[in-house]
C-alpha cells in the first residue's frame, strides 16, 4: 500500500488490521522513490502484492500548488502510471487508485457527479495535481478495456481528522484554521488573517470514513467508474472559520485577506454511486469530528 505511512493511509492499515489482513506492504520513500520506474520494479520485487491501494501523493494547500504546480503535475503523474502498468504486467489482481476532489472542472454543477468529471478545466490553482491524478481514471478504464485489467478509480472529498497535517507552510484549510486560533488563543491575539473570502464553500469528509470506504471499495467494487467518497453536505468557510473559532475558544475577530486565491467556487459532493455500489455512507458527524482533531492537535502541542 502506498502512501501507508501518511495521514489517510494510518487509518486505511488500522482498518485492515481490524479485518485480520496481517501481511501489509508500507514503501518508504526513503526507500522507494515512487516517481522512478526502477523503484516501482523493485518495490513490486520485494512486496509481491495481491492487491495495491494507491494513496501516496505530492500534495498541499492552494499555497502549495501554487507554488509546485510542476513538480505536482509530474511526480504524481508519474507515480500513477508506472505503478498501475507494471502491476498489470506482474498480474496484480487488483489495483486501487484514489485521486482528487481537484480533478472536476472549477464550475462542476453541485452535488458534483462522477458523470461531470470531464466537462470543463479544473480550478486553475490546483489543476496540474488534479488532472495528473485523473489519469489514473483514463488508464484504469483503457487498460481493463485493452487488458481486462481490473482497477478502480475512487474520488475522496477534502479530507480532516486527528493526524493530518498542521504545517501552516503545506497544510489544508481545517489544519489550519485549527492551529491558527489555539495559537491565536496562547497568545491572546484579538484577530486572525483567514486566506480568501470565506464565500467560497467545501464538504469534508473524515479519513477514518474514508478508509472505511476505500476498503468497502476494494472488497466488492471491480468497475473503472469513478466513484464519490464524501459525506454529502457543504459549508462555506466563513462558517467553517466561525465554528472552528467557537470550539477552539477563539473569541477574536476573522479578518479575510481577499487578496488570496479561494479556489474552487463549490465543493460538494453525490454520494449516491457509492452507496449503490458498495453500501458506503460517512458515519463520522462534522461537529464530532472537528473535535477529535482539535483534540488530537491540542494533545500533540501540550
């Protein structure tokens, strides 16, 4: 599994583990630099995997495509293509890809359905990361018609909980937001600097859902139709800012730098296909969530 050691992968191999899959492949990529065919070869020499589920990414925040919209494009691209081919030559029963909310066009109709996906440019700030991403769907779909090669292509939503990524210079907008004002309350400031205009609204789905999905799709999905993972609500982040700042004890003002780029204008998902498909539904609530990860950062900084 690739991408075992990050943020959504820790909860995808604890899921595993729960349903008694004992032998699990985690790469390094002090030992495996994915974007090289010679260490994918190797890394399939050393694992022998029956099934891979695809989770490593490059990848950050607006600020962060912004600044390696060439270095995004390419090392993802790359990863996903050779890994999913030479599983394909080595008969890899199954090949689990997951790309990105950030591969649907800026101006996609909301709820977003998978069948849109290919009407109009993605949000210009992420589009070298989401189309690199949504290659994988054009191969897995080519090769099972040219191979019958079985892979799926599966679509997550942004994603939170205890674990992600609080670096202010990489994180996304939740992490973000958090640490921003537990630092604003240590400090006593009376405002904090929020990027954008907080119009601009997202859905959020938790990564252990995710996992919980990722799995339900490896177990008894095998079609190369995209598939929605999310949990089918959308909030602005203004509001998400104001709730954020509520639970975090934050009582100062939200000052919006509308200089900064919001991104895609709309972001929600149709969660139908996979329900459908393979009976996935978030369990997780948003409130709850949030919690846990205001928990979790406030215990990692104590």
């Amino acid at each position: 599994m690739t991408g075992g050691g990050g943020f959504l992968g820790s909860y995808v191999v604890e899921k595993l583990r729960e349903r008694g899959v004992e032998n699990i492949f985690i790469p390094r990529k002090a030992d495996y630099d994915l974007v090289r065919i010679e260490n994918v070869r190797r890394m399939y020499d050393d694992a022998a995997p029956e099934l891979v589920i695809h989770l490593a990414a490059i990848v950050g925040g607006i600020g962060a495509n912004r600044a390696n919209p060439g270095r995004y494009f390419y090392d993802n691209l790359m990863m996903g293509v050779q890994l999913i081919d030479e599983a394909r030559l080595r008969g890899v029963k199954k090949f689990v890809a997951t790309g990105t909310i950030c591969a649907y066009p800026k101006f996609t109709p909301v709820p977003f359905r998978e069948d849109d996906l290919w009407n109009g440019y993605p949000e210009e700030t992420n589009a070298p990361y989401g189309l690199a991403k949504k290659m994988m769907l054009v191969q897995s779909q080519s090769y099972r018609e040219q191979y019958g090669y079985n892979s799926i292509f599966l679509l997550p939503v942004n994603l939170y909980g205890p674990r992600d990524n609080f670096d202010l210079q990489s994180s996304h907008v939740i992490p973000a937001l958090i640490r921003k004002c537990i630092e604003a309350v240590e400090r006593g400031d009376d405002r904090i600097v929020c990027w954008g205009s907080g119009k601009v609204t997202r859905e959020f789905l938790h990564a252990e859902d995710c996992a919980r999905g990722i799995i339900m799709a490896a177990e008894s999905y095998d079609r190369s139709d995209p598939v929605n993972l999310g949990a089918g609500f959308e909030i602005s982040i203004r509001d998400l800012a104001e709730k954020i700042a509520s639970l975090t004890g934050f009582r100062g003002k939200l000052v919006w730098d509308a200089s900064q780029p919001d991104g895609q204008p709309r972001r929600c998902l149709d969660v139908t296909r996979a329900e459908r498909e393979f009976g996935f539904r978030a369990r997780i609530g948003f409130d709850e969530g949030l919690k846990q990860t205001i928990d979790w950062y406030r215990g990692c900084i104590a």
